[in-house]
C-alpha cells in the first residue's frame, strides 16, 4: 500500500476519531448504492459554457441575485465528483465531429491527463504557464484574457471556458485553505478540508471564504461576458464540494450525493464592447511533474 496512504489515515485516525469510521461507511454507499442521473451539458443549448470549478448550487444561489445579467435557471446533475470524472463524461461521449467544433480554455491540471487535444478545435491549458506559485492556483484573469482572445481569433463553434474558481484556495480570502505537497505532509494543515474535518475550522468561516471566490470569479465572468460575442452563455460547474454532509469532505470521487453532483445551471448572453485588451502570456509547458505539483497545490494528492 502506498505510504502516503497509510500516513493519511492515521493522520486522521488521529484527530479525526470515530467520525472517521463513519466517513468511510458513508463513501462506500455512496459510491456503490446510489447513483445519479446526470445532465450532458452538451445536449443543451448554449455557444459558450463558463464552468466554475467546484461550485455548489446552493453556494450559486447565495449570490446570483447579485448580478443582474445572470439568471438563474435552476440546477443540473453533473456527469462526475471530480474534475477528471466530469472531463471524462462531458468529453468522452463526443463524436469526432462534434468535438472538432469544440474549443477548451482551462485553467484546471487535471486536463492535461484526461484530455486528448489533438480532437479539439483547439485547447488552451492556461494552468501551463499562469500558475500563481504564491497563491497555490490559476487566478482567474487569465482565463478570461485567454477566453476572451480565443473567441475573437480562434474558430469554434461552442467555447468551453474553465475556470478554477471557487474551487479552494479562495484568492480573496487567504487565511488557510491552501493545498501542500506530500514532502510537507504532516507538518502542517492539509487543506482547508482537512481543517473543517478535525474542527480546526468552523463551517461558516469555510463557507465565507467560498462565497468570496465564488464572487471574485463571478465579476470575471461578467469582464468575458462584456468582450465575447454569444447569444447564449450558461454558466455551471464540474462538480460541488461537501462541507462534513454524510461525514465527506471537499470531492470524492464515484460519489453521488447532492453537494457533490448537483450544480447550477445559470443563463445568460454576451457581446463584445472591444474594451478589453487581453494580457499576453508565455505559453510554457510544464513537464507530468508540474502538472503533478500543481494538482497537489489544489489538494489532490
């Protein structure tokens, strides 16, 4: 068995107690005993698709009203737990010809394993040379920078833009939730999940740092909306995150359960007002074990 395995359930054998028996029983029924029927986001109508990276519906909803050219127009059922799930089911299915007319700008890693670019119109992975080292993650202007010179210059028919907000860590809000490597593990917090989980954080502050990232995301989504030309823009997630429900955390993969696969589905139309210049960037690649340091920085580990 992997060691970091084994050094992770101790670690939390130890400060998580009983709950943790719990956490294990309740993932296994969730995983092998409930199943969800997912929503395909590409049998829906839309030219461009923004998807925030582990946005809950009910954290959405906490905020939508606060942004007038965002309707709401109810919650779909994700195709997968995790990012590299939705990846798999969201592009998997395509037909080459479908696909061909697809254009992905990403700033999540896990697409450089799960997504085969050569049956795009194009790919950008924007977390290959905009990775903020001090921040732990891809901010999100330069995804929008890239989205918004993609829709101008490159030809595709539906843009997929993802970014990685409001997945953790929040950019607004710094005071913990940053993922480490495995060299540091056990010196110091994990994540943020593992602070709620041993009650070294409490949910309401949790959640308050979710909803700062879900804003701060939000008002570049709106810069895109105001420099692309789409009739339709729906705006969803790959997956949510649970916060200690049925004893989980963070996402998990094969889960079905509400806070994991249940996501918004908001609506809304763009057109470009030419007022925005987009940032360049140096298009760097970065090796398997760049995008491995990165993901770990994320939390995956």
């Amino acid at each position: 068995m992997d060691r970091g395995i084994v050094r992770e359930s101790l670690r939390a054998l130890r400060y998580g107690g009983p709950s943790v028996v719990l956490e294990v029983l309740s993932r296994a029924y969730l995983t092998y005993a409930k199943r969800t029927d997912a929503d395909h986001v590409f049998e829906r109508d839309w030219d461009v698709l923004v998807v925030l990276d582990a946005c809950r519906s009910d954290l959405m909803a906490c905020v939508v009203d606060e942004y007038d050219w965002l309707t709401d127009a109810g919650t779909i059922d994700s195709v997968g737990a995790t990012s590299s799930e939705w990846l798999t089911g969201t592009f998997g299915p395509l037909s080459p010809e479908h696909l061909r007319e697809v254009g992905y700008v990403t700033g999540n890693p896990y697409s450089g394993d799960y997504v085969d670019e050569t049956g795009f119109a194009f790919v950008d992975e924007v977390w290959r040379y905009a990775w903020d080292e001090k921040r732990g993650t891809v901010p999100a202007r330069p995804i929008t920078d890239r989205a918004i010179a993609a829709a101008r210059e490159r030809d595709a028919d539906r843009l997929v833009v993802h970014y990685m907000q409001p997945h953790f860590p929040s950019v607004p809000r710094t005071n913990g939730g940053e993922g480490i490597s495995l060299d540091r593990f056990g010196k110091e917090s994990l994540s943020v999940w593992e602070d709620l989980r041993f009650g070294w954080r409490e949910r309401a502050d949790v959640w308050e740092d979710y909803l700062a990232n879900l804003r701060y995301v939000l008002d570049e989504v709106a810069l895109l909306l105001e420099n692309v030309d789409a009739e339709t823009v729906a705006v969803t997630a790959d997956h949510g995150n649970a916060l200690g429900e049925r004893f989980l955390y963070g996402h998990v993969a094969g889960v079905s359960m509400p806070e994991l696969r249940e996501v918004p589905w908001c609506l809304a139309s763009a057109s470009d007002r030419g007022e925005h210049e987009p940032s360049g960037y140096r298009d760097t690649a970065v090796s398997d074990g760049g995008a491995l340091s990165k993901l770990e920085a994320l939390g995956y580990r």
